[in-house]
C-alpha cells in the first residue's frame, strides 16, 4: 500500500532544501508540463490543455489515485528551461557545488 502523505506534510518536502547532483539536468522527469496534452482534474470536474505544474494533494491520494494527478494552469513558463527554473525555485532546490550559482542566465539560487 503507498505512503498516504498529509498536505502538510507535502509542503514540508517540497519546502526542504535539496541539493542537486551534477548531473542533475540529464535525470530530471519534470512535472512541470508543457501544452502536449490535455490534463483532467477529476475532482473538481475540469480540463485544459495547456503548461501545467502537478501538485501532489491529499483529497486525490484519498479516492486511490496518484498524489500529483491534480494540476494547476500556469504562465510560470512556456518551454522547457523555463519549466526547470520555476521547478527549482519552487521545491528548494539547491545547486550542486560544481554549478555556477547562475543558472540560464537568471539568479535563482537563494
């Protein structure tokens, strides 16, 4: 059976400070979705095809389904560089040591 996370406990992990290794880029599996697709919240009854960023929430992990199938339409980016700076600075991540602390061209890093 998967691990049942609490909202509260969600925002605590994304919050936390992560550090990335260097070979980060060429690992990522990013949530943070281009317009290649339609996306359905089943709950509230809507759909959009359109950049979207996943959210993991308790109300969808409750009716068995995957904690990140709810989505949110956003104007955060419209391409994939821009899916990976709102992604990092969204969910704490930290450069790896390696890294120049300028990322595509933008300071992000806190």
């Amino acid at each position: 059976m998967p691990v049942r996370l609490r909202d509260v406990e969600i925002a605590r992990l994304v919050a936390e400070r992560k550090v990335l290794p260097d070979d980060y880029r060429r690992r990522l599996q990013v949530r943070y979705n281009g317009e290649s697709h339609e996306h359905t919240n089943v709950i509230e009854g809507e759909a959009f095809y359109d950049f979207h960023i996943h959210v993991a929430t308790e109300r969808y992990q409750d009716l068995g389904m995957r904690e990140d199938s709810f989505a949110e339409v956003t104007e955060r980016f419209g391409d994939y560089d821009g899916a990976v700076r709102a992604l990092l600075a969204d969910c704490g991540f930290q450069a790896p040591a390696s890294e120049q602390r300028v990322l595509f061209g933008e300071e992000i890093w806190r």
